[in-house]
C-alpha cells in the first residue's frame, strides 16, 4: 500500500499549494479566503496522516527485514522531502517570513507531475525485486560464495607465482655456487701455472749456468 500511499500524499501537497495560491489571490484582490483556509488546514492534516502512516510502514519494512539498508535509506529520504514540503506549506499557509511566490514555486516543483515516474517505483535492481528476505539472504550468501571462489583462485595463482619464485631463487643459488667453484678452480690452476713458471724460469737458469 505504500505506493498509492506515497502518490496520494504528494498529491495532496500539490493540492495544498494551489489552494493556498487560490487563497492569496483572493486575499490580494479583498475577497473572502475563509472557506479556503478551512479546506487547507484539513488538507495539511491529512498530509501528516499520510506521512506518519509512510513513516510506519518504513519503520516496520526495516525492522521485519523486508528491505535492505540501502532501500530504506533511499525510501526515509523520499519521506523527509514530505515533511520538508509539509513544513513549507504550513509556513506558507501562515506567511511566516517567507516570500509566498518562492515557497508556492518551490512546493509546486515537488508535486506529482503527469509523466514523472513515481520514486517509490525506482526500487532495488531487477534481481532483487519482488524478493523476501529469505531469498536475499541466499543471493547474498550466494555472491558471497561466488566471491569467496574468486578469491580462492587469485590465492591459487598467488601461491604458483610464490612457488615458482622460491624455485627460482633456488636455482640462482646453485648458479652462484657452481660460478664460486669456477673461480676457485680458476684461482688455483692460476697458482699452479705461476708455479710451472717459476721452476720452468730456474731450470733454464740452471741449464744456461752449466752450460
């Protein structure tokens, strides 16, 4: 029922606004306006009912868990535009301190227009609507698992590339240890070719002495 609800109660504020205009148009020209103030008092008394009776039915989807959070959030802000628009109509109603040209443009911009679709209608996405708690919650449990999937397969992938590195390291260790006997050997063949000189230099000495 909220969806009637909702319209009806804009319905009445655009309704209010004109007669208030009405009424003020009477009043400039000195005709009598009293039959009009009545209607407008009844008229701003039914727009609280409607917006306390809006209030309720919010209260009652968020705490039965009929909607999520981001739904009732978005449905108390369409609620407080109507008490705003409510509280500009009684100080319109009464001239207090405000231009009544302005508030009649601004309360007139907030009316049900034909062709504008009703936000009460602009709900949930479409694979969510027409769902009771119940079947949110196991969508919900549903991504979540898809997700937690998701993130099982980047943890698989992280722990290869992890794997593959250490194996990596692994090998850049043996290469540093082959290259660190290479040069060892290296250093030592150098010592012994400097050796074979030396006693290939005192030989010759040797032999050129005898000679």
């Amino acid at each position: 029922p909220r969806l009637p609800l909702y319209d009806a109660a804009c319905q009445v504020a655009q309704e209010v606004a004109e007669k208030i205009q009405e009424r003020n148009r009477y009043q400039r020209n000195g005709e009598s306006s009293a039959k009009l103030n009545v209607i407008i008092r009844s008229s701003l008394q039914n727009l609280r009912e409607k917006i306390d009776q809006l209030k309720d039915l919010l209260l009652r989807a968020v705490s039965t868990h009929q909607i999520t959070q981001l739904e009732g959030d978005r449905r108390q802000n369409l609620v407080d535009d109507l008490l705003t628009r409510h509280k500009q109509l009684q100080a319109s109603y009464k001239n207090e301190g405000t231009e009544p040209d302005v508030i009649r443009s601004s309360l007139m911009t907030g009316g049900v227009k034909r062709g504008v679709t009703n936000p009460w209608l602009v709900e949930e996405p479409e694979e969510t609507r027409g769902l009771g708690f119940g079947d949110l919650r196991q969508q919900q449990r549903r991504i979540i698992e898809e997700q937690d999937a998701g993130l099982d397969a980047l943890s698989s992938i992280i722990s290869r590339q992890k794997q593959m590195g250490q194996e990596i390291g692994n090998e850049l260790d043996e290469q540093n240890e082959i290259i660190d006997d290479l040069t060892n050997l290296v250093e030592n063949t150098d010592d012994k070719l400097r050796n074979q000189t030396r006693h290939v230099k005192m030989v010759d000495k040797k032999s050129t002495s005898c000679g």
